[in-house]
C-alpha cells in the first residue's frame, strides 16, 4: 500500500508519454505529430517537478515562520528552475516548427506525410 | 482568422482586456524576489498582452498598437541588457557575472546582489516578449486585414 | 507492419513502467538528492542552495536566486537559445526580393 502511493503519480505520468508517444507515431498530419510532440514535452516536465516534493513541506520561498537550518521544511528548489528552462526551449522548437511548415506548405501544398514522401521520391527519380 | 472579428463582444473584451493583462505581467516580473514569478513567466504574459490585440483586430489596426518592426529591436535588446551586466562586472574587477562587483551607487553587500537579479529579470522578460510577438509576426507575414 | 509499431509502443510503456519500480518514493525525506550530506561526504547542492540562498541575496524567492544568481550562466544560454529561434524565424520567412536580367 505504501509501495502504491509512493509510485501511482509516476504511473499516471507514463500513461501521458504514451499518449504523446502514439500520436507521434500514428498520426499521418504534420500538425498533429507536433501537437504529440507537445504533450511528450508536458509529460517529462511533470514528471521532474513531482519528484521534488517533500511530505509537510512548504514552498521554496523564505518564511519566517519555517527555519532554513532544517532542510525538510522546505521543497527541493533545484528541478524547478531547470524545467524553467525546459519550457522556454519547447516554446522556441514550436515556433521554429511552425516557421517550417509554412515552407513545407508553401512547395507541397499539403500536410499530409505519406502524400509528401510520395512526391518527393516521384521527383528525385 | 486573418479578419477583423465581426462580433462586437469580442472586440470589445480583447481591447478592455489587454493593458490590464500587460500590467499584470509587469506586476509578476517586478514581485520576482517575493512570490513565484520572475522575468519567464512575466515576458510570456506581456506578449499574451500584445498578441491578444493581433488576434481580434487583424494586422492592419494592430501596427497602430505595437509596429511590426519593433519585435525584433524588444529581443536584441534584453539580450544586450543581459550581456552589459557581466561585460561591467568583468572590468571592474571580477569574473563574469559575479555580482559582488558591479556599480550601483550607495548600495554594497547582499542588497547589491538583490537589484542585479532585478535588472537581469527585466532584461530576460524584455528578451521573451520581444521574440514572441516577432515569431508570431513573421508567420503572419503582412497577410491579412 | 502497423501491428509491429503497436507492439513496440506497448513494450516502450511497460519498460518505464518496469523501471518506475526503482524510484524512490515521492515525498521521502531520506531520499539521496533530499538529504543534508551527499553520499561522498560533501554537502548536498539542495540543502546548500535552501540555507544559503537568503544570507547572500537578501531575496525570499529561492528559485528565483538560483536562476539568477547561481546559475546566471545557464540563464544566458536559455535567453541566447530563444533569441536564435527568433532569428531562424525571420531569416526563413522574410521576403527576398527577385532580381530580373
């Protein structure tokens, strides 16, 4: 029982993986496959920042009220400043994804993956 | 999505909302030291600020609110805010980005490192805004109403 | 063939899940990156920042210190990485001008 509500969050944020992960690999529209690619992203950024939690912990943030000596009143402060950073990184690879599906469009005129394959061994030959 | 909203409640609710958005994401940067916050989380609000206007009134009457060829400027900008604060601490003595030595006059100690984390936040959310409402300009490319 | 990558997705799920059974539990106070001590014996980098950050910055916001203080370095190279995307943005998608001969 203990061994259950230590781990079912780490279950729950698996299932989310591989919700992004099948829409990644099963969806045939080029937009679909980045809109998985940014639940995969949600997924891992959830999954650090749960893992820094501590039982009858506060917020990082300096109270008077909770001593600093005792390390366990306070949140481990460390994953959340690097998913900072993650979530900043995921905004630029979207945008730099839309930037090139507008080109992708522009030349193809569609989105749509097998269709884009098709023409662009029909034109290499 | 290209044209002016017909629809007068959205209109209406984008215009009122925006400045109180934009104040509220200069609210978030400047109260960094003392709440969740800082300069990430208060750029992504300011450019929901601005972005919100190019939504519901189309490209074309949005240029009177934030010009098209200001995004890019905002971005270079905070980058650069960013750099002069470590090329400063570098001349006077340090290494780069170590706080202990850069000049603000009257203030020494823990409180000299309290307003350069000040400084830098703006610089950062002055960097997040600026690049996207250009990421979003450029996509749009001039097209539309 | 479509039955293969279904195959390996549910085989991808039940190797994390399998490897989720070493994790500590969420919230242990005893576990390695919450204690005082590093299992080498120097101090661990959590604790330092959580008893430190206040003393050298006068600021309450311990994330905050850390992104900015700390670890200012990494906060450059995250503002250069989104200021590049900018860049590629714009230099894909500007309009070039065509010369005629």
């Amino acid at each position: 029982m203990e061994f259950f509500l230590g781990h079912y969050a780490y279950w729950f944020i698996i299932v989310l993986l591989c919700i992004g992960l099948y829409t990644i690999m099963f969806k045939r529209n080029l937009v679909k496959k980045l809109i998985g690619l940014s639940i995969f992203q949600s997924s891992i950024i959830l999954f650090w920042v749960s893992s820094a939690s501590k039982w009858n912990a506060t917020v990082p943030i300096y109270d008077s009220a909770y001593s600093i000596e005792n390390t366990a009143n306070y949140i481990n402060p460390l994953p959340h400043t690097l998913m900072l950073t993650a979530i900043v990184v995921g905004v630029a690879t979207l945008g730099v994804a839309f930037a090139l599906f507008v080109l992708v469009y522009k030349r193809f005129k569609i989105l749509n993956e097998d269709v884009i394959i098709q023409e662009m061994k029909s034109e290499s030959e | 999505m290209n044209r002016i909203d017909e629809s007068p409640i959205v209109l209406i609710v984008c215009r009122v909302l925006s400045p109180f958005i934009m104040l509220f994401g200069l609210y978030i940067i400047a109260h960094g030291h003392y709440s969740p916050g800082g300069g990430f989380q208060g750029g992504a609000m300011l450019a929901a600020g601005l972005l919100i206007i190019r939504l519901a009134l189309g490209t074309t009457l949005s240029e009177l609110h934030f010009r098209r060829a200001w995004g890019l400027p905002a971005g270079v900008m905070g980058v650069l805010i960013f750099f002069a604060i470590g090329l400063v601490t570098m001349f006077m003595g340090g290494e780069f980005l170590n706080y202990e030595y850069f000049i603000i006059p009257g203030i020494t100690g823990a409180m000299l490192r309290s307003m350069t984390i000040l400084l830098v936040e703006v610089g950062v959310g002055l960097a997040v805004m600026g690049i996207i409402v250009s990421i979003y300009d450029d996509l749009m490319d001039g097209k539309g109403n | 063939m479509k039955y293969l990558r279904f195959l390996l997705l549910i085989s991808f799920g039940v190797l994390l899940v399998y490897g989720s059974l070493g994790l500590p539990d969420r919230g242990d106070g005893e576990a390695v990156f919450n204690r005082e001590l590093s299992p080498a014996g120097t101090v661990n980098a959590a604790s330092y920042h959580i008893q430190n950050a206040y003393k050298d910055a006068a600021t309450p916001n311990m994330v905050t210190v850390i992104l900015a203080d700390y670890r200012s370095f990494d906060t450059l190279g995250e503002v250069i990485v989104i200021f590049t995307a900018g860049i590629i943005c714009y230099l894909l998608l500007r309009k070039r001008k065509v010369k005629h001969e």
